[in-house]
C-alpha cells in the first residue's frame, strides 16, 4: 500500500471516529425539554414513623382513670421523685430518654426542653433549684448544659403551696433530627430539706418547616438518691415492662375499654398517607385465663374504623407469653385523622381479671413535597 492510500484510509477512519463521537456528544450534551415530565424535591421522603400512646384511660372495670404518663403533660398529675440531696451532686440526677418519631435529616427550625417542677411538700419554706445537660442516648456524649451549680435554669418559690415552676429552654444543640431521635435530658437538682420533687412535665419540641413534634420520655432513671432504679414507659417497648388494667367482666360492654390517644402533631400537615398500622402487644393477667379484644379508631370524636367486634373479637389469648397483633388501619388517609387518633380496645376476661400491655404502637408510612 502506497503513501497516499494510507493517509486517505486513515482521514476515512478519523471522519468516521469524529461523527460517531460527535453524536455520542451531543445526546449527553443537548438540552430536551418535555412538559409532561417534571421533578419535585421531597421535603420529607417516604416512610415509616412510629409512635406510641402516652396518653392513656383505663376504663376495664367500667369507672374511667387517667393511667397516663406522668410527665407528658400540663396537668395537675405529677411524678414523685426519690430524695434529692441538699445540694447539686454530679451522682444525683433524673435521666429521661425520650422518643424518636421523626423523620431523618431534617434541620430543626428550633427545639426546647418543657420541664415543670415543684417541692414537694409544697411549704415549710422549702426550695428546689434545678438545671440539665442534653446528651445522646445512644452513647452518653455531653452536647450541651443548661444552667448550673452556681446559676440554675430556676428554683421554685419559698411559699405555701407553690404552682410549679414552668420553664422552657431552647436546645440549639438540637440541630437536626438525629439528634432530636437520640435524646437524653438529664436534670440535676437541689432540695433545700433533701426531699423529693415534683416532677410534672418533662419533654422536648421539635420544629421543622413550621410543623412541632413533641418528644415525650420513654425511660426515666430516677437517681435523685444516688441509687440507679430506670423505668421504661410501659407501652413504648416490647420489653416486659408491662401496663396492667383494672378487672374486665366476662363479656364485652360499651363502657368497658382502654383508650389509648397518640400523639396530636405526629404527621404534618398536608402530608400523603401511604399506610398506617397498629401494633400492640398483649396477655392476660393471669395465665389460664383468657383475654380477648377487638378495637374502634377515632379520629377526634368521629369514629373512622372498627376491627374486630363482640361477637367477632380480632385476638384472644390465655397464655403467659405476649402474643403480638399488627393490624392495617386503612381508615388512617391524612395527617387530620393521624394527628387525632385514638384507639380504644374493648376486652372481656374469662374469668374477670385485668389484662397487660406491653406495646402499643402506631406507624404511619408518609411523605410531604416541597410544594405541601
């Protein structure tokens, strides 16, 4: 082959190369346009996020109580603690865990701790000051105090039957919601007598895009003595720590049921509901005995679903192992509904006798756009 063949073959061949690699180009480079298609960024992507009822009315033997957690709000119910000493000690201290319901990597708009507290002798001239520490529950670490030995966040007023002290402080420490999901408060305190407190709120708020989570305790660990004793809040965990109600009858009765009410602010306003579950772990008081149950939700006042029925309980059990019962709730379509469930459970025990509950707990699978 001569020369001038050679060089013709190859200018063909880089022609070939250039066009090929112009096209290859362009599909990458040009720039379509299709109306019909069209991106929108999630503010909140889709999935599951649980909760639990902290609110809670025992009505089984057909007289109504508030069995609900003492420290979840602003009411006139109250948790007694152990002795505090009669000034701040770094062995003496309340620990609270608190709930993590909220979707992952958001950045908070704002976060404050809501703690309510008085003496409890409420006279004799007795005076209880307190600060905290905000800490990961995961591992412990220090991520912020509020207060001191020297100036605490406040101390309740030395008179005759005191209201609480109310205080709320903002947790700029709490800056996302990984970290709001993984929350230990631990308050320390001082008892001018070294007796005990009254402790009546106790939680967390979590703001994102104008939207408020509160985050209540679900483990205190009261060792205001010094000496640890922990207890899980009955319903947040399948654990054995177990809620225990008065005497059903043998027979299901309208006025005779365990009201459990969730969270008011647990999905944001103009969220879509995918799904949503009820799962709630269960057994008789007394093994031999046998319990059985089926459940209404309410939304509000407004009942929106029915599982199960008198003459068709949904579960029943005589053993003295949980038994575990998840439940669809396609009566659970929008956050209005979401945000004012209640589920009340109607029991009957064969013979009479209470019932325990170990879990009770609520998912919703949803998500919320940008342009919600």
């Amino acid at each position: 082959m001569n020369r001038g063949m050679l060089l013709a073959i190859l200018a063909v061949v880089a022609a070939l190369i250039g066009l090929g690699g112009g096209v290859t180009f362009a599909a990458f480079s040009s720039t379509t346009t299709n109306p019909a298609n069209t991106v929108t960024a999630d503010r909140i992507y889709p999935g599951p996020r649980s909760t639990t009822a902290w609110k809670v009315t025992d009505a089984a033997d057909s007289s109504p109580a508030d069995v609900s957690d003492l420290v979840a709000f602003e009411d006139d119910r109250y948790l007694t603690t152990k002795d505090w000493p009669t000034s701040f000690n770094a062995n003496n201290y309340i620990e609270l865990d608190l709930a993590g319901p909220l979707p992952a990597a958001l950045t908070a708009d704002s976060a404050t701790f809501e703690f309510d507290f008085a003496d409890d002798k409420n006279g004799n001239n007795d005076e209880i000051c307190a600060y905290f520490e905000v800490r990961r529950a995961s591992t412990g670490a220090l991520l912020a105090t509020h207060g001191s030995p020297g100036s605490p966040i406040g101390c309740t007023a030395r008179r005759s039957n005191p209201l609480p002290l109310q205080t709320s402080t903002p947790l700029p420490e709490v800056s996302t919601s990984d970290i709001a999901n993984d929350l230990r408060i631990r308050i320390y305190a001082s008892q001018s007598r070294g007796r005990p407190m009254r402790l009546h709120r106790a939680t967390a708020t979590f703001t994102y895009f104008g939207h408020t989570w509160t985050l209540d305790e679900v483990r205190l660990n009261d060792r205001a003595d010094g000496s640890a004793s922990s207890t899980p809040w009955p319903l947040a965990f399948a654990d054995g720590n177990e809620l225990l109600t008065s005497s059903w009858s043998t027979s299901f009765a309208s006025n005779r049921y365990l009201e459990l009410r969730f969270p008011p602010n647990h999905v944001p306003t103009g969220a879509t509901i995918s799904a949503a579950t009820f799962t709630h772990r269960y057994r008789p008081e007394i093994a031999g005995r046998t319990f059985c149950y089926w459940f209404e939700v309410y939304s509000g006042p407004t009942l929106i679903g029915t599982h199960g029925s008198s003459g068709a309980p949904l579960a029943c059990s005589s053993s003295s192992a949980a038994s575990t019962v998840t439940t669809n709730l396609p009566e659970v379509t929008q956050g209005a509904n979401a945000n004012a469930l209640a589920v009340r459970i109607y029991g009957r025990s064969s013979p009479t006798g209470g019932s325990l509950h170990d879990l009770a707990r609520l998912t919703v699978n949803y998500s919320l756009t940008s342009g919600s």
